[in-house]
C-alpha cells in the first residue's frame, strides 16, 4: 500500500504547476495534503477512484488539508475533540479497518516564536490523541510537522540553533512522541541519510543548491514496523515549495 504526503502550498496554484501529473504517476493508495489553502467548491477536482476529504480553514486562502484515498474510511473526524485547531482546517483522522490514518499540519511557531506556547500545548494534546489512538489500532501520521528532529534533518543546523521549527522545545516534543511509541518512518530506513529535504525557499537558488529542511514526515506506530517497506523523499517534484515524501507499507 502505497501513502504520499505533500504541503502544496495552495492546491489551485500548485495544479497549475504539474499536480496532476504527479498524481496520476505516482498512483498512491492514500494521497495527503496540507496548505491546499481553499474554501469549499473552490476547485472540482474528477478524480476517478478515488473518495476526497477535506478540511478546510475557517480564513480564506489558508491552512485547510485533504485525503484522497482509493479505500472508503470506516470513519472520518476533523479536529481533535475541543482543538481550536478546527477553525484552521489542521487535522483529518480517517479510521481503516487496519488502522488510522491522521493527516496534520502542524501550526508554525512563527519567526518570532510568538505561537511557540501554543504550538507546545497543541503538541502535548496531538501526543495524547494519537497514543489514544494507538491503543484501539495502529497509526500513520503524515504531514507538515514544521520541525526538524535532529541536526540531519536541516542544512545548516548551527545558524538555525533557537529559530522557528528548530527550537529545543519542538524538538524535544518530537522526540517524546516517538518515544511514546512511535517511529520516524524516514529514519527507519536511512538513519544516516545527510541532504534529505522536503522543505526550502523560495529565496533566489536555494533550492537548487539544496539547502533545506526535513520538516513534512511519516511517523507510524512502532507496533507497524514489520510491515513498513519503504520510505521516500520526491525532491525532484516541482509545484510548491514542499514536496512530496512517500510510504510504502506491505499489506
């Protein structure tokens, strides 16, 4: 079974850069998205085969993710019980028979580090749904995560020390959630892997040069890992400026 997630960076934008294309390719069983940045019958997408949810934010031209999946969910939930998160279009849990599927993208902490206190609370109270999860049947975890985990996992990891997405805290939120039982699934299969990015840029030849961050993910439940086959980094996908990381896992 075939997973791919992408923050698109505005999903009618990044059409017109190839999307499709790409889509129809790579034929994923599970296609994932965060930033589609839309309001419902914004786009008419006739993707044949394939059931679509979608979240979308409150704000216009914002946030929002989606699922296009070729399997019908037993169950779809948006949000997370009480989280505000819900006006913002952040989080999509489809339940399959064999386990959950939780689509996210993360709220940024901002340059400023101004949202820092609310992005750890949200990583406390995500932690907690996703071990309740865990507990009935396995989770996959995909998307924008907006941190990257250890020093690999960014260009230039010195300069960085302290700033949005590579603070101590974030870090160490990611950090307690795979130690509550879950895995990096990227890691798991390229624990050593140096220039592995998903995101970068737009600055003038940045990512050409590829100086970039490992910030978009697929964390699964460790109880998954005899079945995980691979996990995969697409950079040379054009159309926003994330691109997609694929999971393959053995049925």
């Amino acid at each position: 079974m075939k997973f791919v997630s992408w923050n698109v960076n505005g999903l009618r934008a990044c059409v017109n850069k190839g999307f499709l294309d790409y889509f129809t390719e790579v034929d994923a069983d599970i296609f994932c998205m965060q930033e589609v940045k839309l309001q419902a019958g914004q786009i008419d997408l006739p993707l044949e085969g394939y059931h679509q949810y979608w979240n979308y934010a409150l704000k216009k031209g914002y946030s929002g993710t989606a699922v296009f999946t070729k399997m019908e969910p037993l169950s779809v939930t948006y949000g997370v019980g009480d989280m505000p998160e819900e006006a913002e279009g952040r989080i999509l849990t489809l339940e399959f028979e064999q386990f959950y599927l939780v689509n996210v993208y993360t709220p940024n902490s901002k340059r400023d580090l101004s949202r820092l206190p609310y992005r750890l609370e949200w990583e406390d109270d995500m932690r907690v749904y996703l071990n309740q999860l865990d507990a009935i049947k396995p989770v996959i975890l995909c998307g924008d995560l907006n941190v990257a985990h250890e020093e690999i996992d960014l260009k230039n990891a010195k300069s960085n020390k302290g700033n949005s997405g590579f603070t101590m805290e974030e870090r160490g939120k990611m950090t307690a959630l795979l130690e509550s039982g879950f895995v990096d699934t990227y890691r798991h299969f390229h624990p050593t892997q140096e220039d592995a990015y998903t995101w970068w840029s737009y600055m003038s030849k940045v990512r050409e040069r590829n100086i970039g961050w490992r910030i978009d993910y697929f964390i699964a439940s460790n109880q998954l890992v005899p079945q995980l086959k691979s996990a995969t980094i697409h950079p040379h996908v054009l159309g926003s400026d994330h691109c997609p990381i694929v999971l393959e896992i053995n049925d």
